[in-house]
C-alpha cells in the first residue's frame, strides 16, 4: 500500500495536470511518441501459399503476422498495412488486427489455374508510426510469397481426333491396331490426365487399355465381316467422362494374296454393241514387292464355237463368193439332200449355228458319184478343207485318209489322196505316165501340231506342180519331206473318189472302205485349174470374234503389246504396275457378226512377275473368267406378194410362160426396226401336188445373175448363192411355168421360201396358184371371179395388179355394181375368144416375135400376153375387183389389211426400182393396148 500511494498521487497529479493545460500535454507526449517509435515490424522472410481456383482467400504458410517491438505503444507498435510489390500479381494483403498484427492474402480478382498455376512475388509489412497521422512509420524487410493455385475439374476429356480408321488384316491378332487418345483443359495434373479409355459399343471382338491402345481378341474374317465401326469414350483421373464418345472404324481386309483384283467373272456382251472394255476396275496386287517387269497373256477360248470360233455360217460356195474366190470349186461334203445324197449316212453336227459338220468315228465314208467328181485336174488346183484331229488311237497308227482317188476296181493305185498318219498331214499325189518314166514328187508330207491339238484348223494344199504348199489358217508351210515315185501308167480302169477313208477295189475278194478317218471335217473342196489367194485363203478362215484394245492411244510407251492372227490371244509387257493395270482396263471383246453365235467364251488370263535380279519372285494366279455373248434379235423374212393367177392357155403355151412372183416382195424386219440392208443364200421354189411333167411344163428362171440348181425329180428349183435381197427378187421375179399342152390343167400351186445365213432363218412359205382360162369355160370362170375375190388378184398384166388396192375402193351401188360385172364379163369372153382365135392362127410368127425379145423384164408386152389385156380392162378392172372386194367375208378383208401394212412399212428406196419398172411397163402397156385394138393390125 506504500508503494500505490506515490503512484496514485502522481496519476491525480497528472490529471489535473493534462485538465489544466490540455494542450501543452498533447505536445509534450507527441514528442515522447517519436522517441518510442524505435523499430521496424517484423515479418518471415518466405511465405508459401495455396489457392483454390475461382476462390479469394490464399492459405498460407506460415499465416500472415507481423510483429513490432515498440508494443504495445500505440501507433509506434501496432501494424497498419501490408503492401505487395508488383502490380501484375492480381493479390492484395489485408490486416485483420492492427494490434496483434494478423493479416491476410486475398485475390483481387478469378484465379484461373488454367491461365496461370504459381504466382510469386513481394511483401512489406507497414506499422502505424509515431503518430496517428502514419508519420515516421517504419515497413518490415522484404518477404517472399510463393502461391500455388489447386485446379478444380471442371472440364470433361475431348479426343484429338473426330474419327479414327485403321485396317487390319484377316486371321492375325493384334497387340495395338492403332491408339486414340483424348485431352482435358484442366491444370492439374489430378484432372488433366486420362486415367481410362472404355469401348462404348457392346460385343465387339475388340479391347482397349487405359493408354488407349485397341486390340482385336479375336481373328478377324474378312468373309465374315469386312469392317467394324466402335465408339470410345475416354475419363479424367478425377473420373470425369468425355461428353462425346470417338467412333473408331476398322477395316478387314484379306490375306495379301499377290494377284489380280477387281475384275468380274461374267462380263455380258449384247450383239451389235461393237467392242466392249472386259476389265475396266481391273488391277495388280503385288504386296509391296519390287519388281522389275510384268507380262500378262489374255487368251479368248472359242474352241467351242462352231470350228474354232464365230465365224459366218453361210454354206462354202457362199463364203467363197463373199471371199472373192475363184469360181468352179466342188463341194464334195454339201448337205444331204435328194440331189447331194452320198453324204446323208454320215453323222452330222449341224446343232451349231447351222454349221454344217460331218464327223467320223473310223466307220463312215462316202463314194463321191462320178458326176460331182472334178475332171481334168491340171497342174494347179486347190484342195480346201476344215479338220478338227486328235492322236491317233493304238501304238501303230494307221493311216486316216481325208479324200482318196484311187481305182475303182482290179487295181488298188491311189492317184492322188490326202491323209493323216502319227500326226502328219500327207498330200499323195501320183501323176500319169505321159512321156518319161521317172521318178517325180509324189509324197507331201508336213509335221505340224495343230494336226493332233483337237482343234479346228483351216487347211488349204495350193498345187503348182511340182511345187505344193499349204496353208493352216493362213500361214503357209512348206513341206519337210518330199518323196518321189514313179508315175502310173494309163489304164482303162475307172477311178473312184472317196472321203473319210480310201475305196479298195482290187487285190481282195469285196471291194470296200479302209483307212478310215477319225475326226471332223466341213467344207470340204476341190477346185481344178486355179489355186487359192492368200487373200482368200485369210477371208475364209477369218474369225469374227476377237479381243481388241479400245484405245491404243492410252497405253503409253511403256506398254509393248502382242496379238495372235486369229487376235484370240494378246501380250502385254510393262515394266511398272501402273502401266499394266491401265493397259489391261483397255483389253476389249468384239464381235463383228450381225448375228454371233450366243454362249459363253471362257477368258483365260497368265502373269508373269519378274523382280530384279530373280526370274520370278511374284507368283500370280491364274484368272478363268467368261464373256455372255446374248442371243441377238432374231430377224423375221417376209414374202409378200399377189397369191393367185389366171391366165389363158395361150399365155401358158408361150415360149417364154408366165412370170410367177411378178410383184413379189422381200423384207428383213428385227423387233421396232425394219431392215433392209440384209442377204439372203437361197431362195426355194417348191411344186405343190403333183410333180411337173416334164413332157408338157417346165419351171424356167430367165437371164438370171444367181447360180441355179435344178433338181427336176422332185419337182424343185433352187436359187442360190450369197446376194443382196434386191437381187433375189430381181431373180424370183423371173421365174416362170410354161406348160405347152393346158388342156388338162385346172390349176398348179407353188412354194416360195427364202433364207438367211445357211437356214439359220428362214422365211414365211408363200404360196401361189396358177390356173388356167379354158374358153370353153370363160363365163363360168367369169362369173366365179364376182363371187371369189381370190382370184380377181391380178388379172394379166402389172397394171391391174397394183390398182387392185383396198385404198382404192370406191363406194360404187350394188345395182351398179352387178351391171358393170356382166357387162365387162360379156365383153371380155368375146374378146377372149376372138383373141384365141388369132392366137391359134398366127402362132408361128409370134413365136419368132418372142424369141427376138431381148429385155426379160419387158415380157409381159409379148404380144401374147399383151393380146390378152384390152383398154376397157385395164380401165374397168380395177372396178370389177372392187365391187367384188366389197362382198368379200371379213377374214378376207383381215388378210388384205396385213397386206396392205406389210407394204406400207417398205421404205420408199425399196420400191424406187421396183416403181420405176412398172411405170415403164404401163405406158408402153398402154400403147401397145391402143396398137393391138387397132384394125390394121389384124391379119383379117
């Protein structure tokens, strides 16, 4: 208690000292303040702090505090501010206790780690000073903050890539196919790693690790799926998933087989389309191995195909005509036929294409009659043929004889003969003895592989004694062996021409065959005095079919390319794949016939890969594709023309008969298309009924260009030969029947047929009736025209023919009718009579008349047809026929219709020649008409 004494005197005195002079106490204790004042806060040297992105408050390390010895005197020991040095720092200090000195780090503003992850920089510690005004403050040292930013996962994982592909091939497994991988904005390692990659997409042969490696689980199959299409999704280390999941495609692709690839198996081809591209996407697949050069070898496989390819099918004198081979050849394997019967036992192939084939089987041959047998075989004659042969069967073969000529009977000499022995052609061929006897070239013998290849060949022997060569599908051969003999001596011994074996007549008890042929053979030849061109030669074998390459222009120089002569096989070498691969694109098929034989050409395609410095490194398979030739638009032949005569007996009875097929027409029409441009090889005239009696009628063809045969037992004319349908009609309308005794004829019909291409279509049978106006019966006949329409088809003259129209009918009244009927009835019995008369007695001078005729198609203005036409019935008789075509029953009227299309579809070229002719023929018609009526032209 002493001691509070003092102290309290001194506080009361002390108050009433600062009550009495307040202003010279804040004085004195402001300058005691200055002299407090003696230190500097103090803070730590280093801070470390943390903030969490997108938050203010920084946590540190140790806590913001500063602290001031001059404490606890006020201003001097209290801590008034914290300053940051370095404006681009986005911090600001703040003091919580001045006293105690605490403070704290906020951010000015969004802390964005991925902006910036650490931030370092200054810090001072202020104190209050001496003074409340902050004068004579005093800042700390200068300590380093050091603040980390903590991330937040706030962004999802993104792949780097929309789409990943890979290929893979088939049956092999896979540690990594390919890898995806995706990213994440945020800072953190935590939150910016991918920790796991999941495949989306459920049964999938396919896994993936965390690192984003796929792998199959199982081997793929490229024929049981070719590609597989998987979606991905990827997460963060804080679990976070991708928002979009990847789609990852992977291809399966097969086993790389060196080979070719992209082509077709069938490839269609559609007659008339000309030359069409077989391997268009076609290409090399090599598996990456070097090479050096590549050689590819495309054959077209025809052997199928009638003999050896698609050749024309027309008969051999017809190709030989179209070929421009030299008349006077003799077919000895024609066709069977009532004339051609020697060949009718041997077996025949003629399913293909109507080529026309004979096969042997070592038991068939054929006795040629002496009447086909070609004579006076000079120095130069050809023998032709075509020959499909294999080997020969037995260890000693014998020899197949093709032709032989030898001696009919008492002798066995063969005088010339060609046959097959061991797989050589021999050409025997033995002269007469004609002044010296000496040994001369007799045996011709070639070796060839093309004898024994089961193959058609086209062999032709051109003799030019002593000079023989042969030619085999147009590549001449000399012979190897040439082996002389003597000549045979002149005998009065018939000879005898065979083919498929050799006739043995002397020397054995029965004459017959031996050395049988095995093989087939068609078109077989001979032709005396003249040899073979190799220009014909080359047309007659030629194929129709063959590869082409569309544009040649397009293989560039490095291609070097090859084709065979009949261009069944090409070659093609290049030295890159590129070049190989374009020139096959162009590799095409073509066939050049209107009408190719339809079916498959089987394709057959060798590589050869040679790689540098090795012979072949590269083994390529065989390619064994095929061309679908379509079956073309079958043409339709069409005969159309007048069906019925009547002619008087005297017109029959004329030198030169009547004109059948005047007016006759031949078309060609294809499905929506009329034709014109076609040819034809024969024309058929058949006699229906009864044969021709050769006594009293004949069926004759007039100055015609066509070759004619005629076979008079059997009643038929046949006219044939390659040529234009123009020509044909041009001839058949010449075709004329006389018959010299009519007395007893009613009526005669005949056939008319036409065909194309060897038969392989044929046209319509038209049939046409001829009969015979009797005087005796001229009313009755007269009277039957008014009720059948049949016969009112032309009457006598072209003239009538075509005005007998169904455009021209007229609507003439059946009273009117009935009387215009009679009358030109009545009339033209008297003048028929009248003329018959005449006829009978002038008949010798118009004979001579006739005979000096020199236009064939100027015979219907013979004064004996012309006598039978007057002016009124070339004026009337277009209306008697259409009055009669008015009471005709409807299928009458339905037939004339078709008719009248028929002709209506003609083109006007078609009738131009045909139009010309009949004008001429009507006016000079017309004033023979005129002269024939006039009286001073009768001989009474």
């Amino acid at each position: 208690m002493q001691h509070c004494k003092p102290t309290a005197v001194f506080c009361a005195l002390l108050t009433e000292l600062l009550v009495q002079n307040l202003n010279s106490l804040f004085c004195c204790f402001f300058s005691v303040s200055i002299v407090v004042n003696k230190h500097k806060p103090w803070i730590e040297t280093s801070y470390h702090g943390v903030i969490i992105e997108n938050m203010d408050t920084v946590m540190l390390d140790p806590p913001l505090v500063a602290l001031d010895k001059d404490a606890p005197v006020p201003y001097a020991g209290e801590i008034c501010a914290f300053k940051i040095h370095g404006l681009e720092a986005p911090f600001e200090a703040e003091v919580l206790n001045r006293t105690s000195g605490e403070g704290v780090l906020r951010a000015r503003g969004p802390i964005d780690c991925e902006q910036q992850k650490e931030y370092t920089f200054i810090i001072q510690a202020y104190d209050c000073g001496a003074s409340p005004s902050g004068a004579n403050w005093k800042k700390s040292h200068k300590a380093v903050v050091h603040i980390q930013v903590d991330d937040v996962n706030e962004f999802s994982p993104v792949f780097r890539e929309p789409l990943y592909r890979a290929t893979v091939t088939e049956g092999k497994i896979y540690d990594s196919i390919l890898q995806v991988e995706a990213w994440d904005q945020d800072c953190s390692p935590q939150y910016s790693q991918i920790c796991n990659y999941e495949i989306v997409t459920q049964d999938t042969p396919f896994a993936i690790d965390r690192n984003g490696n796929i792998r199959n689980t199982e081997r793929l199959s490229y024929d049981k799926q070719q590609n597989y299409k998987i979606m991905v999704t990827a997460y963060d280390c804080g679990q976070k998933r991708a928002t979009e999941s990847v789609s990852v495609h992977i291809d399966v692709k097969p086993v790389c087989k060196p080979g070719w690839q992209g082509w077709n198996k069938r490839v269609d081809y559609e007659p008339g389309t000309g030359s069409k591209q077989l391997f268009s996407k076609m290409h090399l697949e090599t598996c990456d191995g070097p090479l050096s050069s590549v050689r590819a070898m495309v054959e077209l496989q025809t052997s199928h195909i009638g003999k050896g390819c698609d050749r024309e099918t027309y008969s051999e004198k017809s190709l030989q005509k179209l070929c421009g081979a030299a008349s006077g050849s003799t077919d000895l394997l024609p066709a069977p036929s009532a004339s051609t019967n020697w060949t009718a036992s041997l077996l025949t192939d003629n399913g293909r294409d109507s080529d026309l084939i004979f096969r042997f089987d070592g038991r068939q041959a054929a006795n040629i009659p002496e009447w086909v047998v070609p004579q006076n075989l000079t120095d130069q004659f050809t023998i032709a043929t075509w020959m499909k042969h294999g080997p020969s069967p037995g260890l000693r073969a014998e020899k197949e004889t093709l032709l032989c000529n030898s001696d009919k009977t008492e002798m066995n000499r063969h005088h010339y003969s060609l046959y097959v022995h061991n797989c050589r052609l021999v050409f025997l061929l033995r002269r007469d003895f004609i002044q010296l006897d000496s040994f001369r070239p007799a045996e011709f013998h070639w070796r060839l592989e093309q004898i024994c290849d089961k193959e058609w060949h086209y062999y032709v022997i051109n003799v030019e004694f002593p000079s023989v060569t042969l030619f085999v599908d147009g590549v001449t051969y000399e012979p190897y062996l040439v082996t002389d003999d003597w000549p045979i001596h002149p005998s009065e011994i018939d000879v005898q021409l065979t083919v498929g074996a050799c006739w043995q007549g002397g020397e054995v008890t029965t004459p017959r065959f031996t050395q049988y042929f095995r093989g087939s053979l068609s078109g077989l030849t001979i032709r005396p005095g003249k040899i073979a061109t190799q220009k014909v030669i080359s047309c007659l074998q030629a194929c129709k079919e063959g590869l082409d390459i569309s544009s040649l222009e397009s293989l560039g120089k490095g291609i070097k390319f090859h084709f065979n002569p009949a261009q069944s096989v090409l070659v093609m070498e290049a030295d890159d794949l590129e070049s190989i691969n374009t020139a096959m694109t162009k590799v095409s098929y073509i066939n050049s016939r209107q009408f190719p034989t339809p079916g498959l050409r089987k394709l057959h395609i060798t590589t050869t890969v040679q790689c540098f410095g090795e012979d072949t490194c590269i083994s390529i398979p065989d390619i064994r594709a095929m061309v679908m030739v379509l079956p073309p638009s079958e043409p339709r032949i069409t005969i159309a023309g007048v069906e019925r005569l009547v002619w008087p007996a005297a017109q029959l009875r004329a030198p030169v008969g009547v004109a059948l097929f005047k007016d006759i027409h031949i078309i060609t029409r294809r499905p929506g298309v009329l034709e014109l441009m076609h040819n034809l090889d024969y024309c058929d005239v058949l006699v229906i009924g009864e044969e021709l009696d050769p006594e009293r009628e004949s069926l004759e063809i007039h100055h015609s260009s066509l070759l004619v045969n005629r076979v008079p037992d059997t009643s038929l004319s046949l006219v044939s030969g390659v040529d234009s349908m123009a020509h044909y009609e041009q001839a058949i309308r010449q075709v004329r029947y006389r018959n010299w005794k009519p007395g007893g004829l009613s009526e005669r019909r005949f056939r008319l047929s036409c065909s194309e291409l060897n038969g392989r279509y044929t046209s319509n049978e038209f049939n046409f009736e001829v009969r015979d106006l009797h005087s005796s019966e001229a009313v009755e006949h007269v009277n039957h025209m008014a009720v059948q329409s049949q016969f009112m088809r032309p009457v006598h003259h072209p003239l009538v023919v075509h005005t007998v129209n169904s455009d021209h009918i007229s609507g003439t009244p059946p009273a009117a009718t009935v009387v215009i009927v009679m009358c030109i009835a009545t009339l033209v019995v008297i003048v028929v009579l009248g003329i018959y008369r005449i006829h009978t007695t002038h008949q010798d001078g118009s004979k001579e008349d006739e005979e000096g005729r020199k236009d064939p198609e100027m015979d219907w203005d013979d004064s004996n047809l012309n006598i039978t036409v007057n002016p009124m019935e070339s004026i009337d008789g277009a209306q008697i026929a259409k009055e009669v075509r008015e009471e005709e029953p409807e299928e009458e009227e339905d037939e004339d219709e078709e008719e009248d299309e028929l002709a209506g579809e003609l083109s006007s070229a078609e009738y131009e020649d045909s139009d010309e002719e009949e004008e001429a023929s009507i006016q000079k018609g017309r004033v023979k008409g005129k002269l024939e009526w006039d009286p001073s032209t009768l001989p009474y």
